[in-house]
C-alpha cells in the first residue's frame, strides 16, 4: 500500500520538477541571447528564473559581467561571495582585476589579487610583479626581467603589461631597447598598434612616424632627410622589417645602401637580416641562407633562428642547421623538433667522428623517442622501432569515476555542453582539470575525468584530459573511434586509408558533430560550404542542402571524397594531401616546386604555421590510428615519402576547390 502511494506522490511530483527543470533551462538559454546583446535589464530579471539551477553560477556571471563597469565593490564581492570555488566565481575575478587595473585603483587589485586561482592571465600577471616591485616585495631589476619575458610575449597591444612596462622604462629598471625590441617584433607581426603603443612610452610625437612607416615603408627610407632625423635609425629599423614582410629583396637592398651600413648597428644588422633571412624562406627562396649569412644569429630572434634552420634543411645544409639550433636558447632547444633535427645534424655531420655522432644522436632521439607525436615517431624509427600502442593504465577504478562524476565542476560543465552551451561547458571542464587547483588534476584524476568524458561522448574533452597525464598513455582515451562502423566503411569503399580519415577528423574537429570555425567549416570534417557543393555534385548528391552538412554520415561522405580528391591529385601523398585539406590545394601545388625532399623536410618547410601543425598532427595521428586498428607497428616516415615537382605539371584536377 505505502508503495502504490509513493508511485502516485512521484507520479504527481516528477511532471513539476521536470517542468521546472525545463523552465530553468530555457530562463538560462533566454540570458546566454540577453549577454551577447549585453542587455544588463533582461539578465537581473531572468536571475531569479535559475535558482538552485546547476549552472546558476554561470548565469550570476552574465548578470554581474554585463554591469562590471558601473557596480560598486561591495556588489561585485557579493557576487563572488555567492558561488565560491566555482570557475565562473574566478572567471569574474579575473574580468574585474583587469578592469580595477584599467583604472588604477592598485589598493583594491592588490587586496584581490591573492584570492585568484587561475593565475592564467598574462596582463594580471605584469600587474602583480609591478605591485611586488612596489611594494619590494620582489628586486625592481628580477621583475624587470620577469615583465620584459610577458610583454615581449604579447601578440597584440595590451593594459597590464604596457603599464608595468612603462612604469620600469620610467624608473630605469627596463631599458629603451626593450622597448624598440617590442616595436620590432610587433611589426613583424602585423601588429602596428601594438608597434606604435611600445614607441610612445618613449616619445609619443614619434607614433606618426610609426604610423606613416606601416602604411608606406618604402617612402619613409627614400626620403632624404630621414638619413638625418634624430633616432632614425631605431626607425630605419621599424621600416626594413615593414618593408621585409613583403619585399624581402628590396629589403636586402636596403641593407646594402652605404648611409644604412653606416648608422645601424650589428645588432639591428643582424636582426634585420634575420627578419629578411626569414621571409624569403617562408617564400621558400634559394637565396634565404644567403640573408641570413649576412647577420649574426647570436643578434637573431628565435623564430628567425628556426626559420634559418628549415632553410638550411631544405638546402641540404646540415652545417646550417647545426649553427642555427645551436643559437637558439635552452627552452627552444628543448623543443622536439629542434632536439630531433640537433640529432639528424649530427648524424649528417659525423663531428667529432662518426662513432661519436652517432652515441650523441642516439642520445638525443632518445630524449624525445616516444609514439605521443610527430618528431617523437620519428626519433623512435631512428632508434630501430616503430609505433606501437604502448599497454594501457590501470583503468580508473569505481571509486575514481564515482569522484569524477561527482566533482561539481565536471557536472557544471556536462550540464552546460548538453544545454548547448558548449562553449562555456569547455572553459568549466579545462579549468576543472588544469587550474583549479595548483597543478591541476593528477594523473589518476584525469584518467577518470577522461573516462567520464568518453561515456558521456564528449571526445574533445575524453582527448585533451588524456593528453595532459604526464606518463600513462591511455590510446582508448585519446585515439577514440566514434562511428567506426560508418568511417571505416566509407573509407574502404572509396579507397582510403581509415587511419588518415580518423587522423584528419581528429585534428579537425575532435570528434565535435556541430562543430563550426570562424570562416564557415562545418562537422565531423569541417567541409567549407562551397567545398560541399563542388564534393555533393561530384559523387552524385543531386539532392544536397547546404544544411546537410552537419548530418554525421553526409559530412562523412562528402569530407572523405574531397579528402580522396585531393589524394589522388597530389598522387597519393598524405602530407600534400592533408595541407591541401587545410590551405586549398593551390598552396601545396607551390610548396612542392623545388628540389625533391625527404617528407618531413617538407612538412618542415610548410610557411604557414597553422597549416605545418596541422600536417605533422594529422599524419602522427594517422600513424597511431594504423597502429590501434591493425594491431601491427607502425612507420609514419613510411607515410611522409618524399615530395617534389609533379612529373606531369598538366596532370592537375584544376577543378579542385
């Protein structure tokens, strides 16, 4: 009888919960839309719609971020009073010392400063070292240091650190130099603002200067009377490096021109040929090593230095090479690539003696010999072994995905990606398992978070949780197999290797269904609209919608015949293949021309950033993936090959997107 009754209490309750549940739901939904348009109103009144609701810490961050700039202290530490612990409670903190920084009000940052945990922020960071110094807690000349490594860092124009910067440039605990150096490097990058943010904390009646240069380098270094400006030549300096980024041969002329040669100095000499040494490798020039000859490296950026040693790669010029990595400072040196062709060099090198060489390579392949990723594959080979699965951990145990599932952090952040917050979903669960607590999880704990992410097919995050164990590799966790019946069927019928379409869609999109980037990709596969169209009409989908693409088997289906397209163009070459995935099929088509290449000399040279870390991703994926689903070792040189000219340049699929 006491049964039946509870049926019928449960009965009566469960459809008011759930009502509620959804109410909730759609008052957070409705605030998500309300926070984009930055309507504060609508969000304090939706506020008390999500009480007691799992992610009411997120939705207490919308509602106090909308109005940070006009709240009062006491209301913004009430709010974080509210949700202690929380990520979204630190993600607030972290918004308001930035803007507490921005107005100078130093008391307060200083008193919330200690409570903040995240400790990720690069700006809150040269706030606090410029508050050390002041308060002496720390030497002026160690935060000077430590301010001039964050600053120079910076990509973009920045509060904090320009003000910690500008406060030791007035103290003379930084020098002018430091400054110029940030203007050279943000014009290098295409950053001019941030250029002509670093030069007026020297002089702010030289920002025209800077200006003018960006827009017109050529102009400002055939003036005469720049010649005899005062400071021209940190100016001069600013222009060649402008002039560079387009025109790296005019700008070699311009280093020959007698009045340069008389007022610069080696140093900016050597920098500038390293900018110029750099671009014309990038363009993949015979003459880059030539440029960069005649500067010293010891006055050379690291990114020039690495770009001197893939010039010399490609020119067979392991003496180059050598040099170049030697120049490079410990933290780069370390880096596995540069460990990787250090011992390739010495290997070519045969110094002091061959025996010798060759105890040294092995020493360095060693180092870095592992199956976790491209240059670590290759050091393995090198060593006589090839890609194995290494044996799985102990699986996490009850009691450990018992803690995993209950941890509020990883609920907040399953709640979030289920509502389609994914976004948010993705920010909780990294901070969950790297900040939260100094360190971030340990290895068992994120073998479980990992896990609970896998059951739950969140596979972006079951990957990047995985990948952060220092020692155990769990390949289940982080080469996941998602729809392998239709993936590997698929890639068989059309005559592709299911380990690179797995090794693709992995570094794609993680396995993520709705994934979409910035300029349209969508899917498993990340298909550009206009690529679907061009792929559908090719193998017969007379009847395909634009919005098909984010159906699992129509992406799959259009993603790999595009895929095979390209192969098939680029006869059969992974790497090629997979940078024209990435950067359309007209830039390989190019990269190729010039002396026929060992494939990871190649792949090396790729000048684009994005589209180099995306072969070498994919093809040490590819790798892995053979190795899990043909239970063999595996060769990832096997399937790097050599690239070269085409045989036939007629021989082109034009019609390729």
């Amino acid at each position: 009888m006491k049964r039946g009754l509870v049926a019928i209490m449960a009965a009566l309750v469960l459809p008011g919960a759930a009502w509620a549940q959804a109410s909730a739901d759609a008052a957070l939904l409705e605030m998500r839309e309300a926070f984009r348009r930055n309507n504060s109103a609508q969000l304090s009144a939706l506020l008390p719609r999500v009480r007691g609701h799992v992610l009411e810490p997120l939705a207490s961050y919308w509602e106090m971020k909308a109005r940070l700039e006009t709240a009062s202290a006491q209301e913004v530490r009430a709010a974080l009073e509210r949700h202690p612990g929380t990520y979204w409670e630190d993600r607030l903190r972290n918004d308001w010392l930035l803007q507490l920084g921005q107005r100078r009000d130093w008391a307060t940052l200083a008193s919330e400063l200690p409570h903040y945990r995240m400790n990720d922020d690069r700006e809150l960071r040269c706030y606090a070292l410029m508050l050390d110094a002041v308060d002496r807690r720390t030497p002026a000349d160690v935060v000077a240091a430590q301010v001039q490594r964050l600053w120079l860092g910076q990509r973009d124009a920045d509060t904090g650190c320009a003000t910690a910067a500008q406060a030791l440039l007035n103290s003379g605990h930084l020098a002018p130099e430091v400054a110029w150096q940030r203007a050279r490097l943000a014009m290098e990058a295409n950053r001019p603002r941030a250029a002509e943010q670093a030069v007026a904390m020297l002089d702010p009646d030289w920002v025209a200067t800077v200006s003018a240069i960006a827009s017109d380098p050529a102009k400002y270094l055939d003036e005469k009377i720049t010649a005899i400006r005062p400071r021209t030549k940190e100016l001069v300096t600013l222009a060649i490096i402008r002039l560079a980024d387009k025109e790296p041969a005019l700008a070699a002329l311009e280093m020959e021109r007698t009045r340069w040669k008389a007022q610069l100095t080696q140093e900016e000499r050597g920098w500038l040929w390293g900018v110029i040494g750099k671009r014309a490798a990038q363009k993949l020039h015979d003459n880059a090593l030539t440029h960069f000859a005649n500067g010293q490296t010891r006055f050379m950026h690291g990114d020039h230095l690495a770009w001197m040693a893939r010039a010399a790669l490609r020119a067979g010029a392991w003496g180059h090479v050598r040099d170049a990595i030697a120049a490079m400072d410990e933290t780069q040196q370390r880096e596995p690539v540069w460990v990787y062709w250090r011992a390739r060099a010495t290997q070519a090198l045969k110094e002091p003696d061959a025996l010798a060489a060759t105890a040294r390579s092995r020493e360095l392949y060693s180092a870095i010999a592992s199956s976790r990723g491209f240059y670590e594959q290759l050091a393995l080979e090198e060593l006589g072994r090839l890609v194995t699965v290494p044996p799985a951990p102990e699986p996490p145990q009850p009691q450990e995905l018992r803690a995993a599932e209950r941890n509020p952090g990883l609920q907040r952040a399953l709640a979030a990606i289920r509502l389609g917050l994914r976004a948010e979903g993705v920010r909780e669960w990294n901070y969950t398992v790297s900040l939260h607590t100094p360190g971030g999880m340990n290895e068992r704990e994120l073998l479980a978070a990992a896990q609970l992410a896998c059951q739950n097919d969140l596979w972006d995050r079951c990957i990047n949780t995985s990948e952060r164990t220092p020692l155990a590799q769990d390949h289940a966790q982080r080469f996941p197999m998602p729809y392998r019946g239709t993936v590997v069927k698929r890639a068989n019928e059309i005559g592709l290797d299911p380990a690179y379409v797995y090794g693709l869609i992995r570094q794609e999109s993680r396995f993520v269904m709705d994934a979409r980037s910035g300029v349209g990709a969508a899917g498993l596969m990340q298909v550009m609209p206009a690529t679907a169209r061009w792929t559908a009409r090719k193998i017969g989908l007379t009847d395909f919608r634009p919005h098909q693409i984010g159906e699992r088997d129509t992406n799959i289906a259009i993603g790999t015949a595009y895929l095979k397209f390209a192969l098939d163009d680029f006869e059969g070459s992974l790497p090629m293949a997979a940078a024209a995935y990435n950067a359309g099929p007209g830039r390989p088509r190019a990269w190729r021309n010039g002396p026929v290449l060992p494939g990871d000399i190649w792949a090396e040279n790729i000048p684009f950033d994005e589209t180099r870390d995306y072969v070498k991703r994919v093809l040490a994926n590819t790798t892995n993936y053979a190795a899990i689903l043909s239970g063999q070792p595996q060769s990832l040189r096997a399937r790097l090959g050599t690239v070269g000219p085409r045989a036939d340049p007629t021989a082109v699929n034009r019609e390729l997107p």
